[in-house]
C-alpha cells in the first residue's frame, strides 16, 4: 500500500498545479486521473477551443486584408483541419503537464480515483484495484454538462461542448441553445466556416454575466457575421428527429419551432461529485457542488475540494489559484484568500470580452455610487492603424478613486484585462493608474486613458 502526504483527484488546470505546488514545499504527492493529463481545460476546452478559435479569427483577417492593401482568395474552408490542428495542439501540451509531473517528483496513478475513509483512496484500472492512503486529499474532479428536462444531451445530433471540439465534419446548420462563453465561441467558429448559426437565450443580451454594453456590442458584431439570435426567449426544447433537430423557441407565448442539421447545448455545468465516495465520509455538498471553506477544506478538514467541483466561478485560471491555496494552506502556510471579485472572465470570440469586478447592471442593482470612463477603440491610433477599430474599454470607478469593474470589448482584451486584475488585488486607486507611464502607439494606452475618462480628465478623447 502507497502512502502520500498529498493525493490529488484530477489533473486539470487546478489539480496538476496543486501538485506541483505541494511538491515544492517538500510533500510527497501522488495525483490520480482517469483520463489525460491536464483535464478538460487542455483536452476538450480552454486549449482546443482557442485553437479552433484562431482558425476563425484568422478567416475574418484574410477577408479584410484588402483594405490593408492585400488582395487575397480564399480556396477553401477545412473545418476538419482545423479540428485535427486544435486536438494536436492538445496532445502536445497535455504531454508537457506529464513531464511537469516527472520533474517534480509527483507520482502519477492511473485511474478511477474513489474516497473510502478520511486516509484512503481506492484507485480502479484496467490492471486492477490499488488502495492509496494519505494524510490530505484534494478533491479536483472538475463538472460535466447540466440537463434539463426538453434540453437532454444524446451525443450524436444533440451535443455538448466536448462533443463539438471534436467534430470534424461540419453541420450545414446548427442551433445552439445558450449565449454563455461556450455558445458564443462555438457561434463565432461554426460561423467562420460556413455553418448557418442561429443562437437562443433566455436572457436578453449574449454573455448575460457581462456587463450589457459588452453584450451589446458582440452582438453587433454578431449580426455582422450573420449569426442569427433569438433572445429574451420564454423558453426552449431540443428534439433529436433522427435525420435533423428541431429547436422550439417560446416567444411571446406562443411556441415556434426551427430546424438545423445538429444543436448544441450549453446551459451550464455541475460538479463531478457523483461516485467518488463523497458519502463515505461525510462531505457536504451544495446545488450540485463541493462546499467549501476560504482556504478550499471541506468539513472533513484534511480534505480539500479545488476548481470545478467546488463551484463558481468555473474558470481554468481561478482552479489553479485555488490549486495554490489549498497546497499552502495544507502545508502549514497562510495563503490570502481569493477574492472572486478580483478574478477576471474572458471569452474569446471576435471581438474578444474580458473583465473584472462589477457591472453596471450589479452596482446599481445594490445601489453603490460610481462613475463610468468609456474609451472606444475607433479613437485609438494603434487600433485604427492596426484596423481594430471593434470595441471599447470601459472602467466603473468608486468614490474614493478605487476600481470597482472594468470591461474590455476588442481584438486583444483577454491579453489587456491583466493590468486592471492587478490593480485591483493591489487595491490601487486611480492616481496610481494617472502615474503610470503607458506606451504609444499601443492598444492598452486606453486602460490608463478609460480611467482618466470616469475623471473627466480623458486628453486623447
């Protein structure tokens, strides 16, 4: 029988970095997975989606190239190449997560990981049954799909996420019952290669958790493309007809029905919780999720639950600071505790949506005074020279100078949200942005410029 200071269930973007972070601080760790190293974040989402995702963008420039004074022709759209292209890029880098395994000293056990008491885990495989013991445990086990009763998953013309990054062979049409980030890439792929795309959503903007002016203006973006949108729906139901699906919309009462070749569900995820041996020792759960304390321990104090499993936001980047947490807490430290506020959302479609802290919609919503400094991109030198023009940059500022949101629409904003992400866990004010020195000609000069806005001091707008 194995004995670990740390076993990890899981080895996606929050598990494999707990692993290693504990390795550093001298435990000796095991990590569990059933599958490929590196989870859905590296396997089927985050990497082969943004991979996929670069094919599109890459069609929209070729189709602007001519103002850039380049006269191209596109031959031909290979939607399978581009998928093969995305899974690869997975391949190669899931590999890599194998080797950081090797250089620090973690033992990687083949598996179905199960709790059995508070100090074993019984690992399942095709070679047999092997019974690991620990002194901690953390749970990293991600989610999976949620259904609903009319919105089942059948794999084969209805489909999930998972499913979708996978497809080689492109529907001719496709509906797509959900505006989250996973709808919206997939809209904004799909679309790119010449699927007709419409998209249904019972909130009335796309990405309904942003703030609305970001809503708004991918949607503008999107009817552009001629992705067709039905939102602020009363309700909605797939049906698998055998040879198409249909899709009924309920729209002012009445139910109206549309048919695609496939659809695609995206309404949502709940933790993997079920059949891991949660009950075998008592750990609560809650709304289809691992509850959880500030520093990631469940009620069962040397087990820890991280990312996914532990709930919202289900984002790879948040896994892999909970990651951190839960392995310098379980080593003795006292790591800060996360504050979701300061943990930035992007969705990386064209134009690209990032942001961080409150909305508009929240702020007034709980009554906190604060003012708004809004920088279009069609007014930045760097943008227009670069034919970048889509989108703005858009900071919501407390009284006392301090960030309270900041949303970003544009080709670059996942790689501009970093800046306001520090800003605020450093709990900066805006005369420390005034202070810093940003260069120009660049797209993130408007970060500095969108803050000066809410002042009424903007100098280039």
């Amino acid at each position: 029988m194995k004995t670990f200071d740390l076993v990890v269930l899981g080895s996606g973007p929050g598990g494999y970095i707990a692993a290693i972070r504990a390795s550093q601080l001298g435990k000796k760790v095991a990590i569990v997975e059933m599958d490929k190293m590196g989870g859905v974040c590296l396997n089927r989402g985050c990497i082969p989606t943004k991979a996929v995702l670069k094919s599109a963008h890459s069609v929209h420039e070729l189709q602007d190239m001519k103002d850039l004074g380049i006269n191209i022709t596109i031959n031909g759209l290979d939607g399978a190449q581009a998928v093969k292209r995305a899974t690869g890029i997975s391949d190669r880098i899931s590999k890599g997560v194998t080797f950081l395994m090797k250089k620090n000293n973690i033992e990687v056990i083949s598996g179905f990981g199960k709790i059995k008491s508070a100090t074993t885990v019984e690992v399942k495989s095709a070679s047999g049954v092997e019974i690991v013991t620990f002194k901690n445990l953390i749970v990293a086990t991600g989610a999976h799909y949620k259904t609903f009763p009319g919105l089942e998953h059948d794999g084969k013309r209805l489909i999930g996420a998972w499913e979708a990054v996978k497809m080689e062979t492109l529907p001719k049409s496709i509906g797509i019952i959900g505006a989250g980030a996973i709808g919206v890439e997939f809209a904004y792929f799909w679309n790119a290669f010449g699927v007709e795309v419409h998209i249904f959503e019972l909130q009335s903007h796309l990405l309904p958790i942003e703030d609305d002016d970001s809503s708004i203006e991918v949607e503008k973006a999107y009817k552009k493309y001629g992705i067709k949108m039905s939102l602020g729906i009363e309700g909605v139901r797939a049906v698998n007809n055998g040879n198409d699906v249909s899709i009924y919309a309920k729209i002012e009462g009445k139910e109206v029905e549309h048919k695609f070749e496939m659809g695609l569900i995206a309404v949502g995820m709940t933790g993997n919780i079920d059949n891991i041996g949660l009950e075998s020792v008592g750990i609560k759960t809650e709304r289809g999720f691992i509850s959880v304390t500030p520093m990631y321990q469940t009620n069962v104090p040397n087990i820890y639950a991280i990312g996914d499993v532990s709930g919202p936001p289900l984002l790879a980047h948040a896994a892999s600071h909970e990651g951190v947490t839960a392995a310098e807490h379980l080593s003795g430290l006292h790591p800060h505790a996360i504050d979701k506020m300061n943990i930035p959302g992007c969705t990386y479609c064209q134009p690209q949506v990032a942001s961080v802290g409150y909305t508009e919609r929240e702020l007034k919503a709980q009554g906190i005074e604060y003012k708004v400094g809004k920088l279009p991109f069609v007014a930045n030198g760097k943008a227009v020279a670069s034919n970048e023009k889509d989108g703005f940059v858009k900071t919501l500022m407390g009284k006392h100078g301090e960030m309270l949101g900041a949303h970003i629409v544009g080709t670059q904003a996942t790689e501009m949200i970093h800046e306001y992400a520090l800003f605020k866990t450093m709990e900066g004010i805006d005369e420390e942005i005034f202070a810093t020195v940003h260069p120009h000609p660049t797209l993130g000069e408007w970060l500095g410029e969108a803050v000066l806005a809410s002042k009424g001091r903007a100098l280039n707008y």
